[in-house]
C-alpha cells in the first residue's frame, strides 16, 4: 500500500477528528492571546501605580 | 482530488468558521494591544486618557448592556444564557422531529433516529434547565453596571 493510499484511508476512517482537534486550537489561540492581553494590562496598571496616579476602573475588570 | 471534495465538500464550513473565529481573535487581540499600548503612553505623560479609549476595553457584553439601557437602545438586557435559552430549545426540538421523520418514515439510515434522540433529549434538558431557572432562579439584572458603563 502507498503512502497517498494510505493518508486517503487514514482520512476516510478519521476525519471528524479534524472538529475537536480544530476546537483544540482554538482554544490554545484564545488562551495564549488572552494570556498576553492580561499581561499587558498588568504593565499599564503597574505605569499608574508607579506614576501615583489613580487606575481608571477600566483597567480593573478583564479585557478580553 | 475531485472524489475527495465530493465526499466532504460540508466540511468547508465548520473548518471555515475555526478559521474566521481565529481572525476574531487575533483582531481583537490587535486592537486590546493597541489600546493598552496608548493608555500606557497616556500614563507615561501624566495625563487622564479620554473616555473613549478607555471604552475601547469593554467586552461585548458589556456593550451590549450599555447599548441596552441607553436611549437608543431602551430595554433590559438580559445575560447571554437567559437570552438564547428558549431559542436553543425550540432549534433542538426542531432538529429531532425533523430527524427523527426522516429516520423512521422518511426511509433515511438508522443514523438520523439516534441524531434525533440525541437532539431531543438536549432539547428536554434544555427545556428542563430554563423551567428551573424561571421557577428559582434569581432575579438579578443591570450585572454590568459600575462607575464606567453610566
């Protein structure tokens, strides 16, 4: 058996693996992108705080 | 080539909404970097950021609800799960008569009797979760309202 043979078989039996692996990276996508968002958050409170300035209540709550 | 499109030519859409779902993501991600990028520049300088970037940071949800309760839009927004229940459950319930026809009387495989089962015991549950939550649930509302929505 071939290689193509192969893969078209392997895909045949195993396509709806693509839905949950798709939401799987999705979902990496999201937390990663988010994970950065959070962080820079931090880093413009931290800019307020050390500047003594009062953070705007914006900031407080999550972003994305 | 052509066989292998023909076989799964509908899986053009669930993948192309991953895809357009992960541009959602990385254009929300682009435009909440930048605003955090200015309101640091903002701070930097000493000076108070306009309003209108500092609601730039809102979530939908909270927009919706500011949106919801401003003159324009004059109604009361109602959280995300309230809102789509009895939607979910009237599209669920659809989804198993219409599968659950074609199943038994409609000379369809075997496969469209358990999609309608599945279907319609997640419109019962469904159906079940809402009474529950119109019976007892509480009545809370304005969720979103703080200092910066007014």
């Amino acid at each position: 058996m071939d290689t193509r043979q192969l893969i078209l078989e392997l895909w045949a039996s195993y396509w709806w693996l693509s839905i949950p692996f798709g939401f799987m990276v999705l979902g990496i996508i999201r937390m990663v992108v988010r994970g950065d968002i959070e962080r820079k958050r931090l880093e413009v409170i931290k800019t307020y705080i050390d500047r003594g300035m009062d953070v705007p209540d914006a900031l407080k709550r999550e972003t994305f | 080539m052509e066989e292998l499109f023909r076989s799964y030519w509908w899986l053009i859409f669930p993948v192309g909404w991953m895809i357009a779902a992960a541009f959602e993501s990385f254009g929300r991600y682009h435009q909440r970097s930048g605003t955090l990028k200015l309101l640091k520049t903002y701070a930097e300088q000493g000076k108070e950021p306009p309003q209108a970037l500092l609601d730039m940071l809102k979530s939908d949800e909270q927009r919706a609800y500011d949106y919801a309760s401003s003159a324009y839009g004059g109604y009361d927004y109602k959280p995300h799960g309230a809102r789509h229940s009895w939607w979910q459950i009237v599209t669920f319930g659809a989804l198993a008569v219409g599968f659950g026809y074609y199943g038994q009387y409609g000379g369809g495989h075997e496969i469209f009797t358990a999609l309608a089962l599945a279907f319609g015991v997640a419109a019962l549950s469904l159906g079940v979760i809402a009474a529950i939550r119109a019976l007892f649930g509480s009545k809370r509302q304005n969720t979103y309202s703080d200092k910066d929505a007014e």
